[in-house]
C-alpha cells in the first residue's frame, strides 16, 4: 500500500469551508479538492483565496474558478504539473503517490461513493479527485472529493479504473496531474502568511473585469430565459451549475476570505463584506426563482442582477482603496 497522509474518513475533520452553515455547500470539484489537500498538509487555504475576485461571465457562463498554480506555489510549495498517462492508471498514481505526490485526476463521479444520491450509479460525470492512498493488491483508494475524504474498494475500484477492460477502445486517457510538496518547512505562517496573502490580492485586484460582469450577464439571461422556457428540469440543473452556482459559490470564497482577512487585523473591509454576502444570498434566492418560473412558466425579470451587480460594484471599489492606494 501506498499513502501519503494517515488518514481515516471516519475520523476526517473538514476545513471549515466546508463545515457550518453555508450558501453553497460546495464550489466546483478542483476548488474544493485542492482546499481539504491544502488543510490536510497543514497549512491554511483561505490565504490563497484572492483569485475569486477575478471571475468574470465568460459569453456564455461564467468562468470556472480554480486556484492559479502560481499562488500555490508561492503560498505552499505546491507545484502541479500535468503527467502523461502513458501506462496503466492505477500504476502511473501508485508511483506518484509512493513518491509523496497526491495525485489529481478526473474520474467518473458515477463510481464515486461519496457522490450517493447525486450522480453514484445515476449520472457519468466528470469530477477531480486527488488521490492520497492507493492499494493495488487490496483494490482500495484514498482520495479527497468535493468536502471531504474517502475511500473506495472492490467493486467501485474495479469501475473506476475500469480494470476488467475499457468502455470502448475510442475511450481516451483521463486528465492527470501530481502535486510536488516542496518548501513545506519554510511556508510562511502568521503576520507573513497574511502578507503573502495580501501581495496576491493586490495582484488579483488588477486582473479583475474591467466592467462589471453583471452587465453582460443580465444581457445574456434575456435571452436565456426565453430559451429556457421550453427546455426541460435538467437543462436547469445545466444551467444553472454554470452559472448561478458558479458566481454565488466563488463570491461566497471572496467574502469568506475578505472575514479572514478581518480576522487577521486588517481594517475597512465591512462593507465589502457585506456586498459579496449579498451577491452570494442574491445567486441562491434567484436559482430558486428561476426554477419556479421554468416550472410555472412565468416571466422573471432581471431585478436581481441588477442588484447583485451594484453589490459587486461596491465590494471591488471598497477594496480597490484598501489595497491599491499609491
């Protein structure tokens, strides 16, 4: 057996963004993987957080948030780098992992237990996990998913990796990357953690929209609307991952991060608070109506964006004086 961290998913304590009462449970699969590996190693992921600030409605959706590998390194010591899986997968991550390197990978949430009642045995979708132990012999994995840590074996294993043979010869290898622990004695930890973290905000708060994304996205929604009207409850579901779950989830880290940041001492930045508070409340109440209005089929107007971009407008100028003074 290889592993990296002694962990139990029995006894596995979550980080607390993951824990309490929160508007979106989760964030998006890479997000919340690289969260329980960071507090798992020790070390404190609210400090990389400054990259929320900059997701922007891309055309169609709103971008998928991810920590920039650049941040972790220079937070963590963590460097990740894609790999070629160019031999069989369960030996490829058992090297990895034997070398002290979680490995993270897409795998089909089909086979992932911990997935019950959403996709486990309903649905074949995509969803990063990073593995921590692997027993080949045993057929048992290790992984970090979504909140948590996990564990598969026997069966699940054996579909996973689809040991008994591929779905069809056209299937192409999985995505694949390893995490290099390097630096972890010399991370920086209190006032220069929170210094480092505050270098990274400054950098994010020049990369954020040059105009308020809120503007595009209500555009946009017009005509999605419209579109939505005649589509079924799934498409919702489609949709709305894409985007009201993607802006609400990743402004809620903002304003998760910018209490953090309140915590540590820095000043002023209630008000940004409370505006990214209100956007992330504002996403959830306004999927809700959505469905509603998919259902009833009635109109729903764009009221909510507009609040929601004059609440986005607020936080970044709030920190805009905080952080990029001359």
């Amino acid at each position: 057996m290889s592993e990296i961290l002694p962990l139990n998913p029995a006894s596995y304590i979550r980080h607390a963004i993951h824990q309490g009462d929160r508007n979106w449970a989760e964030t998006n699969c890479y997000v919340d993987v690289l969260v329980e590996l960071i507090h798992s190693l020790g070390f404190e992921p609210l400090a990389a957080l400054p990259f929320a600030l900059t997701i922007d409605y891309e055309v169609d959706q709103w971008g998928f948030f991810k920590f920039p590998h650049k941040d972790l390194f220079e937070l963590y010591g963590l460097e990740i780098q894609e790999f070629n899986p160019w031999r069989n997968l369960p030996e490829l991550i058992e090297q990895q992992v034997l070398a002290g390197r979680p490995v993270l990978v897409e795998m089909d949430s089909y086979y992932l237990p911990d997935t019950q009642g959403m996709a486990y045995k309903l649905a074949h979708v995509k969803s990063t996990i990073a593995v921590n132990k692997l027993d080949r012999a045993q057929e048992v994995m290790g992984y970090f998913h979504n909140q948590g840590y996990y564990e598969l074996s026997g069966e699940d294993y054996r579909a996973i990796f689809q040991v008994d043979g591929l779905v069809h010869e056209r299937m192409l290898p999985t995505y694949i990357e390893y995490v290099k622990l390097r630096h972890l004695h010399s991370t920086p930890t209190g006032a220069a953690l929170l210094k480092a973290s505050v270098v990274l905000l400054k950098e994010h708060l020049h990369l954020i929209p040059q105009q308020n994304p809120f503007t595009h996205f209500k555009t946009a929604f017009a005509q999605d609307f419209i579109w939505l009207q005649a589509q079924p409850i799934e498409t919702f579901h489609l949709y709305s991952f894409s985007n009201l779950r993607q802006y609400g989830a990743c402004f809620e880290l903002v304003e998760t991060y910018l209490r953090w940041l309140q915590v540590q001492g820095e000043e002023g930045l209630q008000d940004a608070i409370a505006a990214f508070g209100r956007i992330t409340v504002n996403a959830k109440t306004f999927q809700f109506q959505l469905a509603r209005a998919m259902a009833r089929k009635r109109e729903l107007d764009g009221a909510a964006i507009d609040d929601m971009g004059r609440d986005w407008q607020t936080g970044m100028d709030v920190l805009k004086r905080c952080y990029l003074r001359t």
